[in-house]
C-alpha cells in the first residue's frame, strides 16, 4: 500500500498529540493504522531565514518533517498573505482583505520552498495530501520539480462566488495552480459549486471535473465518551454548582471576525432586553481563546469584544448574577466537552465558516436522554448536515435573541426530536469517513 504524506501549514508537535488532536489527526490515525505516513510542513517556529533542510522524526510508521519559517516570511506568507488576505477573501469579507505584492511573493515563495524540500523526500508511488489556503501553490510547484505522484488538495474554509473571488488580485494564478491536483476538496456543495465556477470562468474547465464536496467530521464516539466522563471531573463539578440552576448557553470559538461574535453578544443583548422571563435564569458562557493575536484585525476584533462585555454584564447584572462568563484562555479539551455537555443550548452563530467542527462536538456532547439544543448559523458549512439544529441568520440580533428564547424554553421531546435528526450525520460522517473517502477519490 502505498504512503501517505500529508503537506498542512502546521504540523502538531508529536509530543502534544493528544491534545492537539482535531479532525485531520483522527482521520490521519485511522488512514496511518493501514500505512505509512509522513506528515509535512512549519514546525512553528521562526527563525532567521527559513530551513532548507527539514528535521525528520519518525515515530513507528509515523515520519514528522518540519520546517522553521524565517521571520519575513512568517510574516509575508503566514500573517500577509495567507491570514491577512487569503483568509478574509475566502469568507466573503473583501472589505478586510489587505493585499501586497510582497505578501504575495513571500507566499509563493515560501510554497516553492516547501516543495524544495519536501521532494527528495518522496517515493515514486506515493499519495500526497495537501491542505488549505496556505497551500494553493504547493502542488504546482511539486509538478515545477518533476514530481509526478498522484496529489490531492482539501480546502477546509469556504470558497466564495468568482464574482468576489476575482477581486484578489493574482486570483487566476492561484486557480491555475489548483490544476495541479488531481483531487480537489471542498466542505460544501455550494463551495464545490462556486469553485467549479471560478475554473471554468479562468479556462481550466478540465480542473473543474475534478472539485468535490467532502465534508469533514469529528471522533463522535470519542467525543461523546469525552464528554461523559467529564460529568465526575471535579472541574466539571464546580462550574455546574456555579450556576446554581440556572440554564447554561455555551459558545466556543476561536476569536475570530468570522465567528460573529460581536453579532452574538448583541443577539444575548435583546434577549435580556426584550424577554425578561429569561433575566437571573441564564447564563452564556463564551470560551474565546485568542488565535492570530499579531494580525491587526483581531486586535481590534478583541476590544470590541472587550466592550460588549462590559456593557453588558454592566447593564444586566445582579449583585449574585453576571449573565456572560466571557474567557479568552484556551481550556482544556475534556473541560470544554463537560462543559458542553452541561449546556441546554450550544451557540454556534459564524457569518461564513468552512465546516464548524464545535457544532458537531455540541451535538456528540449532549445526553440523548436530556439534550440540549444547537442554535446554529445557515453560513456554516455543517448547517446542510444538521437538520435538527435551530437555524438563525448570524448577521440579526433580534433573530438571535428570538431563537435563544425559543430554544430556552423548548419542551423535551423536541429537544430530543431534534438531536434525533442531528445524529447519524455526526456520526456515520465523521473523520475517519472524511479521510476515507478523500483517499479513495485520490487512489481512483
Ligand atoms: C477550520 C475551519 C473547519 C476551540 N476553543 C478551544 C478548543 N477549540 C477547538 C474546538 C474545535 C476546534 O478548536 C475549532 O474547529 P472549528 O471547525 O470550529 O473552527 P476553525 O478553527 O476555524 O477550523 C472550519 C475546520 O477548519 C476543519 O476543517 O470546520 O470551518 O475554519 O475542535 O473544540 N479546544 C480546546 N480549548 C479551547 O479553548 N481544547
């Protein structure tokens, strides 16, 4: 069989495995339990110049091989271009999109330096799988180099109509280098659909046929284990008697622009101002822990968020009542499963969003017996897998305000009804089907 080598912006550190494991890990563990697998890229550290020569760590058939980024270029292609551009234009957000010529080069650059390094590296038969927006280019340059194995490309974050796609500048060059691929991976139908758009809109009709939704998943089972177990942490214990009976909301997410947090606040906001039933009966915890810090929008992002906290534990509160818990530390993975666990409603309102893998993680948590009730937005690419979930325009307070009272006071069997629905797609399509399903599109 032949080995599978995974190309992602970062690789975790092989000591912080546990912890660090997300959706690409699960489904890489399942596809590794068959093959060898080696897994490249950033090692997430800077230094002067970027590495040439990558530091290889195998760990049975485990093979880690990382790259230190030279500072400029940690800052060109890792804060410009990727996070400063890439980033805003793939979520529809042109109006935060910066865009720089050196960015750029820097990006390209440091894709061609990658491929440098990783080619010596492969064998003739092997698979390679190379992910997200970091990544465009990686595969063409392979092909630069000679390297003729089979490529395939996920990109986990939405892909926007070509009409708003096409004001990046450089917007045909990195869709031509897509053609690189003989897989292409999306979240969505609709992704599919818009970047099938957009190749043939640019005359790479060809590349088109190649686009294909694969929607990713989580460890449901693994979750949900989780999440059981925390109900004896003690962590878990004493954050459920400091709610002293009161319903607990739950939101997590990086703090991020595209997560709507500022709308969500505002949406929390006119439930205690209009639905005074709810005032000393609730409390919203938001876990928010802080990513990309050095990227100025989320510096701002991050007041503004500072703010609506004040304001409105300041207008609302009671000497024994603060409605938001507000936390920007990141907390353990067992702690947050508890948590969601505790929480007769999970708040998971992103303006765009590739997947959102905290609303599965929501639905895994829950007590089929007693659950909870996801309130999530339409723009998120898990809204078409979830039909039990209560579905809310992100960009509307009152609409917010309105679904967080109806799910407050939803009667049980519609909770479970509801949680019904959401399960087999939380389980049955969950990483490992995700890897699986991608490899096999790529071996075919
Ligand atoms: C990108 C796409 C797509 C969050 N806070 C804490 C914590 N988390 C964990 C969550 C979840 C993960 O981080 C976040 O995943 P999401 O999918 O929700 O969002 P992104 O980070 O934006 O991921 C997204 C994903 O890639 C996969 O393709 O779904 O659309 O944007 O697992 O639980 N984990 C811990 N402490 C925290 O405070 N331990």
């Amino acid at each position: 069989m032949s080995r599978l080598v995974i190309v992602a912006n970062r690789v975790p550190n092989p000591r912080e495995r546990g912890a660090t494991a997300g959706g690409l890990a699960v489904a890489l563990k399942d596809a590794m339990s068959r093959r060898e697998a080696m897994w490249f890229g950033w090692s997430g550290q800077t230094a002067e110049a970027t590495a040439t020569e990558p530091s290889i760590n195998t760990q049975g058939k485990l093979t880690y091989a990382t790259l230190d980024l030279g500072r400029e270029d940690y800052r060109r292609y890792y804060q410009g271009f990727a996070n400063a551009t890439l980033w805003p234009t793939l979520h529809y957000r042109l109006g935060l999109a910066l865009f720089q010529r050196a960015d750029y080069a820097g990006y390209r650059a440091v894709n061609a330096a990658f491929a440098t390094a990783l080619a010596p590296l492969l064998r003739p038969d092997d698979l390679v799988w190379t992910h997200d927006f970091h990544l465009f280019p990686f595969g063409a340059e392979l092909r630069r180099l000679g390297c003729r194995q089979r490529q395939g490309f996920f990109l986990h974050i939405p892909f926007p109509p070509f009409g708003l796609f096409s004001a990046l500048p450089k917007a045909e060059e990195l869709l031509a280098d897509l053609a690189a691929y003989d897989v292409i991976g999306v979240q969505t139908e609709d992704d599919a659909a818009n970047l099938r758009g957009a190749l043939v809109a640019v005359g790479q009709a060809e590349a088109a046929e190649r686009v294909a939704a694969f929607p990713v998943g989580i460890d449901a089972e693994a979750f949900r284990k989780l999440a059981e177990r925390a109900m004896d942490r003690a962590d878990t214990r004493r954050f459920s008697q400091s709610l002293v009976g009161r319903d607990l909301v739950i939101g997590v997410d990086r703090l991020d622009y595209t997560k709507g947090l500022p709308q969500r606040f505002a949406g929390y906001a006119q439930l205690l101002a209009r639905f005074k039933a709810h005032h000393g009966k609730v409390t919203y915890l938001q876990v928010a822990p802080v990513s990309r810090g050095d990227v100025a929008q989320y510096r701002s992002l991050r007041r503004e968020l500072d703010e609506w906290v004040g304001r409105i534990n300041g207008q609302h509160a009671e000497p024994d009542w603060a409605p938001l818990r507000y936390m920007t530390r990141a907390v353990p993975r067992p702690t947050l499963a508890g948590f969601m666990r505790i929480a007769r409603v999970g708040l998971v309102t992103p303006l765009r969003d590739g997947m959102n893998l905290v609303a599965k993680e929501y639905v895994a948590a829950q007590d089929p017996a007693d659950p909870g009730v996801l309130l999530l937005s339409r723009f998120a690419g898990a809204a078409p897998q979830l039909p039990g979930a209560v579905l809310v325009n992100p960009l509307d307070p009152d609409a917010i305000a309105e679904a967080l009272d109806a799910a407050l006071s939803m009667p049980k069997e519609e909770r479970v009804a509801r949680w019904e629905a959401m399960r087999p797609a939380v389980w049955e399509a969950g990483a490992r089907a995700w890897g699986r399903d991608f490899l096999a599109a790529l071996e075919a």
